[in-house]
C-alpha cells in the first residue's frame, strides 16, 4: 500500500511538473457563445401590439381624467384598479390610518411635498403591450419635478384594470431622489 501511495504520489509531481512545462491549458472549453448569447437575449426589444399601445394609453389618459374631475374614489377603484393596485395604494399611505383602510391616492399624482404648481405635461411611454410608464412634469417654485410611475395593466373583459403600480422616480431639475447615493 505505501508503494502505491508513493507511486501515486509521484505521479501527480509529475504530471505538475510536464504539465508547466507544457502551458497546459484546461481541456474543458467555455462556451464562448454563452456570453454573446446571453448579450443578445438581453438586448431584444420587445415588440408592441399598436392597438394593444394605443387601448392602454387611452384607458391611462380616461384614469388621470377622471382623478382630475374629481370622480368619487370609490368610482376609481371600481372603474380602474383590481385589488393589487389598491393594495399598494394602502401600503403608500404615510400617515396615521384609523381603520387600514387610507390610501394614498396623492401617489398616483405627485410625490412632492412642496407646491407642485399646475401640471405641465402628462407622458405615457409603452414598455411593453401591458406595462407603461407615467410621468407627471410640473414647473414648481423650487424648480422642474417629474414624477414617474409604472402600471401594469390587466385586461378584464373589454376593458383593463391597473393591476400593478410602482414608485419609478421623483425627479428635481434631473437628480432623482429615490437614487440611493
């Protein structure tokens, strides 16, 4: 058994030993399409349905219209949001609540706590045939806000439904102040 060891162990030196001298090079070769592969895959653009585009975007500017009239926000939403959206509007609410019921429907304008002024321009851009992101732009005394939120929306019989919204960026003449520095 120790000559077997011994041998063994011989053998391993030398292999070391002709293995430097050759520049050995591993036999097991990566994938060198891997990597462009996964580039690719990263950078296809995803392509839109223009009905699709255009329903959604209309179904957004109907939502912001009718927030602006000053519909009740139990019509909201019963006209626009399913539970998710509503959930994540309960879950914005910063203050005290008295029955976890308060939404923070200031969220689907604004995050700004100063005077927002009058809003300058309303811009919804498709990221997809369901997901979009709204920006809110207002010239405020302290300066250019632009406000973004993304929806994703779910269609429910002939019409949609907001079903998912997300905190994009509060902007203040181009520093984003969600950016963690």
């Amino acid at each position: 058994m120790k000559q077997f060891l011994s041998t063994l162990g011989l053998l391993a030196v030398l292999t070391i030993i002709v293995c430097i001298g050759a520049a050995c090079t591993s036999s097991v070769k990566p994938n060198e399409n891997a990597q462009e592969t996964a580039q690719q895959d990263s950078v296809q653009s995803v392509e839109l349905d223009a009905e699709k585009v255009a329903a959604g975007k209309s179904f957004i500017e109907s939502f912001y219209q009718d927030l602006e009239d000053g519909f009740d926000e139990d019509e909201i939403i019963q006209q626009y949001l399913n539970p998710n959206a509503v959930q994540w509007l309960k879950n914005m609410f910063d203050y005290d609540c008295p029955d976890e019921n308060c939404m923070a429907f200031y969220k689907l304008t604004s995050d700004y706590t100063g005077d927002e002024g009058p809003l300058q321009d309303l811009i919804i851009e498709a990221v997809d045939n369901n997901t979009f992101i709204v920006t809110h732009v207002y010239d405020t005394p302290d300066g250019l806000n632009e406000y973004g939120l993304q929806f994703t929306l779910v269609q429910e019989g002939d019409t949609y439904k907001i079903d998912a919204i997300e905190s994009m960026f509060n902007r203040f003449d181009g520093k984003d102040q969600y950016a963690v520095e």
